[in-house]
C-alpha cells in the first residue's frame, strides 16, 4: 500500500491517549502508531476509489423488514408475570432504585 498522506508520530499517538486518558507503554506507542498508520493509508486508498458510477446507498444488502401484522391478544395476567419475582409490590415488580 502507498504511504498516507500525513504520517502519523508517536508524539501524537502519545497526546490522544492522553486526552483518552489511557496510559500506555512507549512499546505500545509504536505498535499503535504503526496500526494506525496503516488504517490511514486504507482510508486515504478508499478516498481515492472512484465511486461516481456507484449509487448511493444507506446498506450495502437490500435489507428490508418482514414483520407480521399486528394481533390483539390478551396479555400475561399480573399474577403469572409475578408469579416468580424476587421481590413485588401489589400488582408490580419491585426493584432497587437506581438513582440515590
């Protein structure tokens, strides 16, 4: 692969993973710095890619949603619902709040 068009440093590898706040090792500086630069030079390959022939689209795979209608039906009684619940309250499930 051709080589991307900004070579990354190890000084700026170094700064983004303070801003990440992730504290790494100067070997693994270089082992990101050169993964990274490798990511770029795909990056900056694709960005030379002609696609002006090539339609635009949101998915790569015609994809569409196969869903049943929609069926009223009666729903699980209360009971059966609580029926195994470690703790309950009247008619409801109860849980330990989650906000102090």
């Amino acid at each position: 692969m051709p080589e991307p068009e900004s070579e990354l440093s190890s000084r700026e590898v170094e700064h983004v993973a303070r801003l990440a706040r992730l504290g790494i090792t100067p070997e693994e500086v270089v082992r990101y710095r050169d993964q990274l630069r490798h990511i770029l030079t795909a990056i900056d390959a694709l960005k030379r890619a002609d696609t002006s022939k090539v339609p635009a689209t949101a998915h790569p795979l015609e994809e569409r949603n196969i869903m049943r209608e929609d069926e009223r039906q009666p729903s699980l009684p209360a009971e059966a619902a609580l029926r195994n619940a470690p703790s309950r309250e009247d008619a409801y499930f109860k849980v330990k709040a989650i906000q102090e």
